[in-house]
C-alpha cells in the first residue's frame, strides 16, 4: 500500500471540498467553543506555563473521586458479571431506586414507565429536542445556556434566544418568556445554570410553570402542546443559600408538559461513567425510548447497577453529594475571595456570588482595550494563565465581558497564585 500518496489524496479532497457529499445539517454545524478553547488551553498547559484552567465543566480525578461506594459497587457489578446489554429503557432496579428517591426528597411521585435511563443527559436531551419537534417548531431557551442553539441546530428547530440579566443570576424571567411561548413547541430551562451556576428563586420558577399551563389550556387537547425541558443535572450541588426545586413540585399541573434531565456525573463528579435519566410523561418517554433504542445510547450496565444500590439509600447519595459539593464549594469561595479582592484594588472586575453547579461567573470590563471577548480571554490566559470560557459560547450573540470559571479541575492551592497573575496582568493595562 503507498501510504504516502494515499494520505496525500486525502489531505487533497479535504483542502479541495472539506463538505463534499455531506448532508446540510452537517456541513454548516459549528462545532463546541468549548472544546475547542480547551484544547487551546491544553496546548499551553503543555508548553510548561503555569496555568488555572477553568474552561470544561469536569471534574479532574486528581482533584475530584468519585465516591468509593460507588467504585466499590461497580466492581461488584463486574465481577457478577453484569456486563451484557441492559434493557434500552433501563435497569428496572434503577429506575425503581430513581422513583423512590424523588419520591423521599423531592416529593415527586412517578412510575417507572416515566422514567428512561441512558448514556448520561445528552442522548436524553437530544432524544427529546428529536421526539417533539418537527422542522421549524419554535424552541425558547435563555441565553446564555449551553447547547440550546446547537439542539436546535441538530432538530432543524427555530431558535428563540431570551436575553438574561445578571441581576436576575442570568436565569430568564416569566415576563421576558411569556412574549415568546404562544409560537413555541418546548421551552428549555436550566438550573442550577451552566454557565453562571445561579439557581432559580421559587417564585420565578412557579411563574414560569404556571405560563407552560396556561398556554397549553390556550392550545386545547387537540393542539400539538408547549413542552418544558427541565435540566437540573447539578442540582444535588445547589448551594443552600439558593436551594433546589422543581416545576412539577411547585405547580403540578405541569407535571404532563415536563420533561427532567437528571443523572449522576455531576452530583458524584463521575462525568466518564454516563449514567443518566429523563423523567416525563410516560408517551413521551416510550417514544424517546424508542429514537434512542436505534442509536446505542444506553448507559454501561455495571454503571446502572452500582447507582440503583447507591440511590436505594437516599441519605447516602445526599451524603456523597455533600462531599462533592464541599470540594467544589471551598474551590468557588477561594476565587470569591481572589476577585473580590481584584475588584477592592480597583480593578474592573465583578463576579456573581457563587450559588451550585461548578461555576461562578466574571465580569472583566475591558472591552475598551481589547474590542471584545476573546481578546480578553487571550490576554488573561497568555499573561496570566488564566483559562475561561467567554459567555458567547453559550449563545450570547454579543461581547459582554462575562466569562464562565469551573473549578472542576483545579486545586484549591492553585488559586491564590493564579490570582496574583492576574493582578500583576491587569497592572500592566
């Protein structure tokens, strides 16, 4: 075989028709800001620079275990042999653990028929943006958000971006909703929210729930309905200053429109070992079910084995969640206290007051001087080695100064120093 000339015709047709023969949807996909800033981020971690990467939203096994009880009960599961395909929908002992487990703590009640088990939330949420959308539907989401715009990308769905304000934590109010839903066929929400890692106050939450009812009644049994995405995948680490709830807990007329996003890679920092759950009306997950079943989607059955005996004892996944939680915690006041302090100096600096999720979000006013978002990102990381995440790649159409920080990765003796960078950085401008 001449590999030479074949890898020569390769590289060729990619510099000649890097789309040819794709279909539409592929060829104009934009692929993740995210990932692609992480792998800038990386290269320069690489170089031997000091730098506090504070781009994905993971977690390092250096910094983050997951819970032995759950490693133990993986190991378990495999020596037991339990390495077959599970069923497309889900171990039943999971799905049974699932119920009973929202049933003791968050005091929602669903069959197992309502809930669906796959290879971690992503697969659900597109299974659902694939299950109740047709091309051209209407999809409302708040900006900034993650991935909405490219879900709807990816269903050939419209999407009706609402911008967010800081004082309101950049979750979306009812009132800036309610112009948009009468067109809409799902309403995508997200707390607590990736990227600012704000919860939702109750209130606005329950508004929000009652507006998704009202317009269904509006619609008639007959119409196609406005359904609710619910993504609380964090919400085992909400902070107790902005405490968790649930659209079907506040106002259970929503429960037959809502569809919740929930699994384990966030509350037991175990993001490689995708396992997730949607939990909704039983048609919509039967056909949701069914998409997925076509794909490979479920989730490794060691995996669900191991989280069914952990979510079998409701004080034991709230405790290994707490220790998740102070380890992120300790991380996020560490910065609170690095920019507060940056902001004390006089520099133009602020940040929202750290609330769950692994986020805290900052605002670096200098726009003036570097014309826009990457330009600052640039600069702090290539003066400072200071790695974040610009809120444009979470739908924000504008340069707003406002980046994601995610501590998933970081130690906590990391932070003062990768503050001090920053400070003799701004110095300079």
């Amino acid at each position: 075989m001449n590999t030479t000339a074949t890898h020569a015709a390769l590289a060729l047709a990619a510099h000649d028709a890097p789309n040819q023969g794709l279909g539409r949807m592929v060829s104009t996909l934009v692929g993740s800001e995210i990932l692609r800033i992480a792998g800038e981020v990386r290269a320069f971690a690489e170089s031997g620079r000091p730098v506090l990467n504070l781009t994905v939203g993971d977690f390092s096994p250096k910094q983050f275990r997951i819970p032995a009880e759950l490693e133990r009960a993986i190991t378990r599961a495999l020596a037991a042999g339990q390495t077959n395909y599970p069923p497309s929908d889900g171990l039943p002992e999971l799905k049974r653990a699932v119920g009973d487990f929202y049933r003791a703590v968050l005091g929602l009640d669903y069959p197992q028929e309502a809930i669906l088990v796959a290879g971690g939330a992503r697969p659900l949420i597109y299974a659902l943006y694939r299950a109740v959308l047709d091309p051209g539907d209407v999809v409302v989401y708040p900006i900034p958000s993650w991935n909405n715009n490219h879900y709807c990308h990816l269903a050939g769905a419209r999407g009706v971006a609402v911008a967010t304000t800081a004082e309101n934590g950049f979750q979306p109010t009812a009132a800036a909703l309610a112009p948009h839903l009468a067109q809409a066929s799902l309403l995508s929400i997200n707390s607590p929210l990736n990227p600012a890692g704000t919860g939702f106050r109750r209130l606005e939450l329950a508004a929000i729930a009652r507006l998704v009812v009202e317009e269904n009644r509006r619609r008639g049994p007959q119409a196609k309905p406005l359904f609710l995405l619910y993504d609380q995948i964090y919400w085992l680490l909400a902070d107790d200053s902005a405490p968790h709830a649930t659209p079907v807990e506040l106002v259970p007329e929503v429960a037959p429109y809502t569809l919740s996003i929930d699994g384990i890679s966030k509350a037991f920092a175990a993001t490689g070992l995708r396992v997730g759950w949607a939990v909704g009306p039983p048609y919509l997950i039967s056909r949701m079910k069914d998409l997925l079943g076509h794909v490979g989607a479920g989730a490794p059955r060691p995996e669900q084995a191991a989280t069914a005996e952990l979510f079998a004892e409701p004080a034991l996944v709230e405790r290994l969640a707490d220790g998740i939680r102070r380890g992120i915690n300790v991380r996020l006041a560490a910065l609170d206290r690095g920019l507060s302090a940056l902001a004390a100096k006089g520099y133009p600096v602020r940040h929202l007051p750290p609330a769950g999720a692994l986020y805290l979000s900052a605002h670096f006013d200098l726009l003036d001087r570097f014309e826009n978002n990457r330009g600052i990102r640039k600069y702090l990381l290539e003066e400072a080695g200071f790695a974040m995440v610009p809120f444009h790649a979470f739908g924000t159409p504008d340069d707003n100064g406002w980046f994601r920080l995610s501590v998933g990765a970081v130690g906590v003796d990391e932070i003062p120093a990768a503050i001090a960078r920053v400070d003799a950085a701004l110095a300079k401008i």
